[in-house]
C-alpha cells in the first residue's frame, strides 16, 4: 500500500476536526452520523469528509437566541422494589 503525505485541502475536515468543533466525542459524532443528525459528509475510502460550508450551515441552522432556554429533561422514574 501505498501511503500519500499530500494534505487535505484547508476546507475539507475530517473526524478529529469536526469533533472537536463541536466539543464532542468522535464516538458521539459516529451516533450522530448513525441518527442521520450529523451535518453533511463524504466517505472518501474508510475516511469521512465534512465541508467546512457545511458545518457551518449546520451550526446556524441550529443556533437559538440567547434568551431560549432548553426544554427541561425528563427523568426516568424510579423503579420502587417491594420485597
């Protein structure tokens, strides 16, 4: 095999880059990707590609006002165990 020591180009981001622009995990980015709510990708041999025109569209598209705030989390109940 043959490895290249070329770059991607400056536009192109691959799993590490995009990851931590979002201050996540590469493995939480893999769930988003399996949810189909990850930004657009390309799947260039066993490497994915983001365009950085795409995370930040992404990102916009999900932007909220300062003044919204999130809706509460649900709590799972608790389970009481009688004996």
């Amino acid at each position: 095999m043959i490895m290249s020591t070329e770059q991607p180009p400056a536009d192109l981001l691959d799993e590490h880059a995009v990851a931590r622009m979002f201050m996540i995990t590469r493995r939480t980015l893999r769930r988003w990707i399996a949810r189909g709510i990850a930004p657009p990708h390309a799947r260039l041999g066993r490497k994915r590609w983001w365009r950085r025109e795409a995370i930040m569209a992404h990102l916009a598209a999900h932007e909220t006002s300062s003044g919204h705030k999130a809706p509460p989390r649900r709590r799972r109940a608790l389970k009481l165990v009688h004996n």
